[in-house]
C-alpha cells in the first residue's frame, strides 16, 4: 500500500492508500486542506482534532448544499422529459388551410385593356407635345 504524506492545515499527516489511488486522496486533502485554511485564517490556531473536525462538517454542508442542488434539478429534469413525453404523444395539429384568391378572368380582360388604353393616351400626348 502506498504511504502518502497529506498537508492539512499546515499540518503532515501520514495515511495510506489502494493502489492507484493516489490522485484521489490527494484531490480529498486538498478539499480538507483549503476548509482547514479557511478555518485557520478566521480562527487562527486550533487543537489538530478540531480543525480536522470543523472542517470535516464544512465539507459535508458544502456536499448536502450540493446533493439538495442536484436532488432539485433532477425532479427538474424528470418534470421537463414529463412535459416532452406529453407533447410527443400529442397528435400533430391539422395542416392551416390557406386560400389564394383568383381574379376572374373578366377582371384581368378589364385591367388589360385599360393598360392599353393608358398607352395609347401616353403615345397620342406625346406626339401632340413634340409637334
């Protein structure tokens, strides 16, 4: 088993460990380590057990803040997949009908022949116009 030495508020510590796992424990002290500090700086020097246990209990009320966060955002998630389910179930809305209208052939007759008309009027003007 591998023997590591761990800094915990200034303090050595030797603890031992699986094989590999290594990098965990240190990345564990090091959550200890920096609560102990904060300890340390607003408290200032304290019995080893006491420190240990402040910060101890400072890093289980981080981890239930987190648990609750994590509980809260799952019964989230559950409601959202709820939501998704319900609205895949749905059946599609009908197709919206959209309706063009057609001008009747007279019309465009109409509108065709006044164009014409228009021209020749623009034609006749500026011929008088020149002359």
């Amino acid at each position: 088993m591998p023997e590591l030495t761990i800094q915990i508020g200034g303090r050595g510590f030797e603890v031992s460990c699986q094989e590999g796992e290594e990098v965990f424990l240190q990345a564990a002290a090091k959550l200890l380590d920096d609560e102990a500090q904060v300890l340390s700086d607003q408290i200032g020097r304290m019995p080893e057990s006491r420190m240990l246990l402040m910060a101890g209990l400072m890093l289980a009320d981080k981890a239930a803040a987190t648990g609750d966060k994590i509980n809260s955002l799952e019964n989230k998630l559950a409601e959202a997949e709820a939501e998704l389910r319900n609205l895949r179930s749905m059946p599609q809305p009908e197709p919206e009908r959209i309706e063009v209208a057609v001008v009747p052939p007279s019309v465009t007759d109409t509108l065709a022949e006044l164009a014409a008309r228009a021209e020749a009027m623009a034609v006749f003007i500026e011929e008088k116009s020149t002359k």
